[in-house]
C-alpha cells in the first residue's frame, strides 16, 4: 500500500493534489496520510478537523490520519466520527491507549498507534493487539522531507515477525523519508503500507510517481505478492 502525504502537497489546492494520486491509471494511492501537529507535541503546525472534512468531501481515496498532537484521548475520535478511514495516535501522548482504540474502532475508523524513532515496540506489543495498524516513524515527527533512519527497520522487522506468527494482527506501516533509494529496504523489513511525501508530490507526475513506487517494492518482496 502507498499513502501519499499532504504534508509535501500545495495546501492551497488539496482536491487537486489528491485528484493527482487518486486513480494513476488504476494504480493509484491507496490511502492519503495527512499530518494534524498542534505545535505543542512537535515544533510544527499544519492543519486540523476542519480541513480534514473539507478533504473528506473533496476525495474518495481513504483518509489515513497521523495525529502528532498532545492529549489525543481528547481529540481523536473526533476525526473517526467525521469518517476518516485511520486515525493513528502516538504512544508517547496517549493517556490511555487502548481506550482510545476501543473508541476509535465504535466511532467507524481503524486504530493506529504510532512510536517515534527512539522509542521501543517491546514495552507495547501487549497495548498494540488492541490495534489495527502500527506506524514506526523513521524520522523525527514534525516536519517533511527528512532523512531516513535505518535503524528503525530493527522494529519493523520484529513487528513483522509478532504479525507472522500470529501474536498481533495488524498493519505494519512506515512514515519518513520513503523514497526511491529507501523503500525498497523498508518492504524487505516486513512494511505493509509505505507514506510517502515528497517522492510523490515533489515529481512531475505525482501518480506515475505512486506507481512507480509500488513496482519497487513488488520487485524487492515478490514473493509477499504471489497468489
């Protein structure tokens, strides 16, 4: 999966942006990630509920929900409520994680729990069965265009080993720095769903470039991919 990120898209023609990923010939995004930051849980402010509806009416690609923002047991369900397809909250401000999935999923959206780049996933694998997506940041939250952090894919790797085996039923899903040169070591990693901003939004056709990244990682984990 490939969910292009707004954040790197022109805010002042987002139903256009997302016109862009939205079909590529069939082959287009399959979710769209958005960014909300407070300025209070990172240096950064983009956007919030407000113009998440005003996309939610503007496209039919699913809205996949990042919220980097203090007190998300608050705010969140707010935006499942109002039909985004994933709301991810972080572990790092949630008060309580799995009430707030349990909110999540009765309001209409999948869960997702996000963690940061320095925190660890074994103190979360018993909170995260409560979810349905898990987002390992790979780089610092709050702002694009960032440069990928490898390390993170030691996480993504025993995500990926608890999803085999059958101890977490989830999707894994990665955000920061995806690109030509780093997606291909995030799919073999064990990703499931690749966000991706300026890779798509910063080329000249911003759908080709979705497409282009989804052969990328079908030619580096093939057999994840076979009937």
């Amino acid at each position: 999966m490939i969910a292009p990120s707004i954040l790197s898209a022109d805010f002042a023609r987002l139903a256009e942006e997302a016109a862009a990923v939205a079909d590529a010939g069939g082959n287009g995004a399959d979710w769209l990630h958005v960014d909300v930051m407070d300025a209070h849980f990172v240096p950064n402010l983009t956007l919030g509920l407000p113009v998440v509806k005003a996309l939610l009416a503007a496209t039919d690609v699913p809205l996949d929900c990042h919220l980097m923002i203090d007190d998300p047991d608050r705010w969140a369900v707010g935006y499942a409520e109002a039909g985004v397809h994933n709301v991810t909250v972080h572990v790092e401000a949630a008060a309580d994680p799995v009430a707030l999935a349990k909110d999540l999923r009765a309001a209409g959206a999948l869960a997702g729990l996000s963690i940061k780049p320095g925190t660890p996933l074994e103190p979360y694998v018993e909170t995260l069965r409560h979810f349905d997506t898990l987002l390992v940041m790979s780089v610092e939250p709050g702002f694009g265009g960032q440069v990928f952090m490898p390390e993170v894919l030691d996480k993504v790797r025993a995500a990926r080993r608890l999803v085999d085996t059958g101890h977490l039923r989830l999707l894994v899903e990665i955000d920061g720095g995806i690109n030509d040169d780093t997606i291909e070591a995030a799919a073999q990693a064990g990703v499931d769903c690749f966000v991706a901003g300026s890779a798509v939004y910063d080329a000249d056709d911003p759908g080709r470039a979705v497409a282009l990244l989804r052969e990328r990682v079908h030619a580096a984990t093939p057999h994840r991919w076979t009937a």
